[in-house]
C-alpha cells in the first residue's frame, strides 16, 4: 500500500524552542494533509488539514500561530511546533491519501518538551 | 464527533475468531465505513472498508448490516500481533477523519 513517512520520529527539546516535523507522501502526491495530536491512552485528535498551495484550515481549539503548517509540495507538510512548552508533549501524526476514500497514516512524531 | 460507538475494550483467545461491533446509527448514504487499527507508539494502520456489501481482504472481513447502522470486524483467527485499538469510522466525501475512542482488542495466548 501507500507510505507515508514522518521525520524524525522522536524528538526532545527544550521549553521556548521550536521544533519542525515532517511528513511526506512517498509514492503518492498528496493535495491535502492531515496532523493529529495523541496523548497517552487518548485517541487520534484531529488538528489541522494541511492543503498544498493554501493555508492550512485548523480545528475548533488549535492555536494555528503554535502549530504552524506549511505544505509546499505535494509530497511534504511540515508542522512546526513554536515555543513548546511541556504539554506540548505528545505523539504526532500524520496521515495523507492518494484518494478522497483513502487515508495512510504516517509513523508518528514522539515530541518530548524538557 | 466521531459519531460510532464501540465497546471500550474487548478479549479475545488466540486463535479464535474475533467480532468486533460498530454502531452508526446517524451514518448517511454516501459515508463509507474505514477500520483503522494503532499498535503502541505507531500510526493508524488501514484495515478495512467498505459502503453497503460485505468485504473481505487478507486481514479481515467487514460486515455491514442492511441498514447500514452499524458493521462488525471479523478477525477470523486472531493472533496476538492482532492485540491493538482497533477504531471504527465515518469517512465521508470532504475525507475528514475523526477518531472515536476505539476498542483495546487484547488477546489471550
């Protein structure tokens, strides 16, 4: 099937930095993206939904100025974490489709926020 | 609003068939039904999906029911590489995907 891969897969830094997170589609280009945010023994919570070209379109809730989404081709989003902070810790995921009806997700981003 | 209710958790033995249920009772004519499933510290893997018939595939089958409120998961012999969260969803035409809760499939050797 489809691969989409995420970059790096974990990552820990210090509070007030900013860290940069990478998903691409590998053999499929992809016009729309999506990003979740997991936290422990929580479900996949949909952030944003990166569109190529355009900005990103964020859920009720998600500070688009923390969370940073850039989609410049049809194979990258990149979502930049600014000024994390500590309950910025969490598992990261993204998920791209070749098609309306289909949906791969990447391996996911373990951010860890010292 | 993920709209699908599923059983918080589940066990099943090795082995053995595994039926896991789904209820989308608000589901409309044109949503698909997709079955994720998450493995610890991974992404969502696709399962399965389907609109109206039954579908089968080399991990599962899917069962709808005729009127389409809910479908069951059939894992015909579960292994315990199958013990994960498996999520039920609404795909719809805008392809947005929103996570319900899941259920925690454990498998007993």
């Amino acid at each position: 099937g489809a691969v989409v891969s995420q970059h790096p897969s974990r990552v820990i830094c210090k509070s007030g930095t900013s860290v940069k997170i990478e998903c691409r589609s590998l053999d499929f280009q992809a016009t729309t993206m999506f990003w979740y945010r997991q936290f422990p023994k929580q479900s996949l919570m949909l952030m944003a939904t990166s569109n190529e070209g355009s900005k990103a379109t964020y859920e009720q809730g998600v500070e688009k100025d923390k969370f940073l989404i850039n989609h410049a081709s049809l194979t990258l989003s990149t979502l930049t974490v600014t000024s994390a902070h500590p309950e910025d810790s969490s598992f990261y995921i993204c998920s791209a489709g070749p098609g309306q009806r289909e949906q791969y997700f990447g391996p996911g981003t373990r951010l860890t926020v010292t | 609003d993920a709209k699908t209710t599923q059983p918080n958790s589940m066990e099943s033995n090795e082995e053995e068939p595994v039926h896991l249920p789904c209820n989308h009772s608000t589901i409309s004519g044109t949503d698909y039904i997709h079955w994720y499933r998450q493995l610890p510290s991974q992404g969502p893997e696709y399962v399965i999906h389907g609109l109206t018939s039954n579908v089968n595939n080399r991990m599962a089958s899917l069962a709808i029911a005729e009127d389409r409120k809910s479908s069951t998961l059939i894992l015909h012999r579960a292994t315990l590489r199958d013990a994960a969260v498996y999520y039920c969803i609404r795909y719809s035409s805008a392809s947005k995907i929103i996570f319900g809760s899941g259920t925690r499939l454990s498998i007993r050797p």
